[in-house]
C-alpha cells in the first residue's frame, strides 16, 4: 500500500491513480465536448443574440427598419468623409469604399428586401443572379487586362 | 431504431409543415399554398430581379473596362458633383426606408400611414429624378454628352439606364398610391406593394453600387494615354 504521501501525490496530478495525468473537467475533456470551437460557448450566445436582434415580430417594427435606415444612412455619410480625405487610406481606398457598398447592399437586400425573413430559395435566386454577374464582370476585366494592366514599356 | 410506416411519416411531415407554416404566417404574413411555399409573383419578381443583376453588372463592367481610356474632355475629375449626388444617394436611401415603412403599414391595416409613406416614397423618388435630371443638363451644358468620349457613353447609358429604372418604379408606385387611395389596397392585397417594393429597394442597391464604383472610387478618373510621350507628360516625366 502506498504512503500517504504517495497516495496524496496520485490524488492529486493522476487520474484513478492510473499515471495519467488528471485533467481538469472541463468540455474538451467530455468525449463529444459540448460547443467544440475556436469561440467555445460564446458562439451559439453570440448567434442566438444575432437572431433575435436580426429575426422576429419583435424587432421587424417601424422603429426597427428606422434604426436600419439610420445605419444606411451613416454608412453613406462615412463613405463620402473617406473620400474627401486626402490620400487618407491610400491602396486602401478602393477596398474600404467597396466593403461598405457590400455593407449597405447587404443591409438592404436582408431588411428591405426581406431575405433575412424569406425563404432561403429566395436568398440562393438572387445570389446566383449577383454570383454570375460578378463572375461576367470580372472575365470582361480579365480579357481587356484592367485586372492587372500590362506595364506601358517604350517599344 | 423504430420504422415509421408510410403514414406516419407523411402524418409527423405534414403536421411539421403545417405548424411551419403557421409561424411563418404569424410573423409575416400569408403563405402561399405552392410547392415552395412562396408565391409564384414572388418568385417570379426575384428571378427577374437575380436576371437585372446581369443586365446592370454588364454595364458596370463595361463602364470599367473604358475607364481612364477617354482621348477628349470632359473627363470624371474635371465634371463629376461628389457632393450633389452624395444629397441625391440620400434620398434614395431614405425613400427605400419609406418604402419599408409603407409595406409594414400596409400588413397592419394602418392604412393612413401606409398612404403617408407611399406617397413619400414617390416624392422621393421624384426628388432623386430631379437631381439626376439636373445633372445630365449639366454636364451637357459643360461638353460631356453621349457621343463626346468613351467616359460620357458608358455614364450616361449606365446611369440613363438606372434613372430609367427609378422612373419606372414612380410610375408603378404613383398605380399603387392612387389604388391605395380607392380603398384597393389592404393587408390582403399587401403582397401587390411588396412587388413594388422588391423593385424599388432593387433600384437603389444598384445605386448603391454606382455612387461608389462610379462616383466615389472613379472620381480620380482623368485622361487616356494616347502615345508613349503622353503617358510620360500625364506622370509629369
């Protein structure tokens, strides 16, 4: 039989006194961990706050679109301070201004357009129409070299 | 693992769908008794609308692909007005907000209101009409018309286009507010206005995309290179 100490010494860093180390029981230590992730619980807190401010009776009121109008309408108030910066962002111009056009054109398609409340069908329509004019759009750029334009060298 | 029979199964679907449906219906409305739950208008609208996504990307597209190639003035950072047309964007923004509100209306049989925000809706629309309308005459009056250069081709079928689209959608609206005011429009008509509606935001996130590709992002726009010496002239070499 082991000392005390020995027996104290297994308590506490071996599991069952088997020479695995004891775990603290936390959810990676479950064989199917609850909420496995980067963001462990937080996630589906953080979805389920999401849904309920983007989702439902509740919030798709007057006051609700006007809180969605106001954010619109900032967006667009940002875009146009951005611009008048001078050399503010510089490379990054063209990238900031496009992901608040995304932004805004998100905003609407979801909330005004009622895709977020629709069925998904809908949602998978419209983006495909968007995917392949997106798609149109950047083989014309390609073919006339507008992507990544040739340098001007002297013959 | 227990069989359902045929019966069942089909019983626990249906009554699933059933108590789907119901929710879907408490929330927003009617349900449309298809195939997919959605009404084949509905459906319909946003194929055609998924369709006008192609007919406005292909312009865009085009209106890239000749930027900076114009050979004669006016050109974009000699012409375009950022703060009118930021005053314009706005208005639009805000008349798709209106048209929100007059369809939330609509589906709570608040009929006064309803009517209120249709009609700003047009008011707004026409707003916006009026800017555009306004901006092409000036840039006629400063020498940019559709025949001047590669720049005033691609804006003003791009943009001519777009107002065109707007013009429609008052048109339509102005049917729905005058419907609206002989009692034809309620709840249970209210997908009509939603109809309108889905064109109307259509028209504005296609503007979202023109202020900033066009306006915002093209502004720097200027001359096309024409010879090697002009290039070296334009980079002040």
């Amino acid at each position: 039989m082991a000392n005390p100490i020995s027996r104290l010494w297994s308590k506490i860093f071996y599991h069952g006194g088997n020479r695995h180390f004891l775990l603290p029981n936390v959810d990676a230590a479950h064989p199917d961990p609850p909420n496995e992730g980067p963001f462990g619980d937080a996630g589906p807190v953080v979805a389920g706050w999401l849904n309920g401010l983007t989702y439902g009776d509740k919030v798709a009121t007057p006051i609700f679109y006007t809180i969605v109008g106001a954010i619109l309408a900032i967006l667009t108030v940002l875009e146009v301070w951005f611009f008048t910066l001078d050399d503010g962002f510089g490379v990054l111009f063209v990238p900031t201004m496009l992901v608040l056009a995304l932004a805004k054109f998100i905003i609407v398609v979801a909330f005004f357009m009622h895709l977020r409340f629709d069925k998904s069908l809908l949602s998978l329509i419209f983006a495909a129409g968007f995917v392949i004019a997106i798609a149109i759009f950047m083989i014309f750029l390609s073919i006339q070299d507008k992507v990544n334009p040739a340098p001007l060298i002297a013959p | 693992m227990i069989e359902l029979t045929d019966d069942r199964t089909h019983e626990g679907l249906r009554e699933a769908k059933l108590a789907q449906a119901a929710v879907a219906q408490e929330q927003h409305g009617h349900v449309a008794d298809t195939n997919t739950g959605i009404s084949n208008r509905k459906l319909l609208m946003w194929v055609f609308l998924a369709s006008d996504c192609l007919f406005f990307g292909s312009f865009i597209a085009t209106y890239l692909v000749y930027r900076n190639e114009s050979l004669v003035g006016p050109y974009p950072n000699e012409i375009l007005d950022i703060p009118l047309t930021s005053v314009s964007t706005f208005v639009l923004l805000m008349s798709s907000l209106a048209m929100v509100l007059a369809l939330n209306y609509v589906q709570k049989d608040k009929l006064g209101l309803a009517r209120f925000w249709l009609l700003a809706v047009v008011v707004l629309g026409l707003g916006f009409l009026g800017f555009q309308v306004f901006e092409f005459m000036t840039f006629v009056d400063e020498g940019l018309t559709i025949h001047q250069n590669l720049f005033g081709t691609t804006f003003f079928i791009l943009t001519g286009f777009h107002g065109l689209h707007v013009f429609v959608g008052v048109l339509w609206l102005l049917g729905m507010f005058f419907a609206h005011s002989r009692g034809a429009l309620t709840s249970r008509s209210a997908e009509d206005l939603e109809m309108a509606g889905l064109y109307w935001h259509f028209v504005d996130i296609v503007w979202i995309v023109i202020f900033t590709v066009i306006y915002l992002i093209g502004y720097s726009d200027g001359e096309g290179v024409k010879t090697i010496e002009h290039a070296a002239t334009l980079i002040g070499g």
